[in-house]
C-alpha cells in the first residue's frame, strides 16, 4: 500500500488550505461554490445544482466550498452536508453526505452519505426531508 496521496487528494487539500486562507480573508464563499459547481460537467453538474437548490430554498445554510466541492455550513461555519461529483475521483457515482452537525442521529446506526447518480422529484423530496432533519 502506498503512503502517498492521489492526484485528487493532493488537488482537495491544495483547495483546503485555500479555502481556509479565501474566508480569513472575507472571501465570498458562496461565490466559491457556485464557481466549483460552474466547473462541472454532466451528471454531477446538475446533481450539484440541484443539491445547491435545495439547500438554498429548504434551509438557512450558507454555501461554501470544501476540499474544492460545495458544501454548506450552519450558523457556526461547521459542515453540515456536502457533495462530492464522480469525476473529481474517478467513481462511478456521485455522493451527497452529511457531517456530524447534521442532526441525522438515529439510534445507534444510521446512513451519513448517499450515492446519487439521478434526483427524481421523489428523491428530491426524500433529500428535503433528509437537510430538514439535518438542520433542525
């Protein structure tokens, strides 16, 4: 096993540590995260605007980027919910996951990242049910 980072991990932390050096400078991070979106292509370009939708209509969470994907924080700059597109690491699906100020708990064992390939109405309204619950 290699003690070596990817291609693609060393590109995110590239994008972390300036992130974290745009938003100690005031840095519009919503700006930041349309523009990681905006680089899309394809699939994960419609899944993350979607996502950003979503998000911006269902709940009070401020867009930002992390790791260079768009991701959303809540009112103490902590992530709550992020996507990650398919191509930026070579997988077959893309992912839409929560972190741990999501409010996701349920028992002692429940699901904190989803693949997604397609949002159908259905499923749109299974992921406002899932940020609702996030945030509340």
């Amino acid at each position: 096993m290699s003690a070596t980072f990817s291609k693609e991990e060393r590109a995110a932390m590239r994008s972390a540590a300036a992130e974290a050096k745009a938003a100690k400078e005031g840095a519009d991070l919503e700006l930041a995260c349309l523009a990681a979106i905006a680089e899309m292509t394809g699939t994960d370009k419609e899944l993350a605007e979607t996502l950003h939708q979503l998000v911006k209509r269902h709940t009070t969470l401020g867009a930002k980027t992390w790791y260079g994907m768009p991701a959303y924080t809540n009112t103490d700059g902590k992530v709550v919910v992020f996507f990650q597109s398919a191509a930026k690491f070579k997988a077959r699906y893309a992912t839409i996951g929560f972190q741990q100020a999501a409010n996701l708990d349920e028992g002692n064992f429940w699901p904190n990242s989803y693949a997604v390939t397609e949002l159908t109405a259905a499923d749109q309204k299974q992921l406002v049910a899932l940020l609702k619950k996030a945030v509340s």
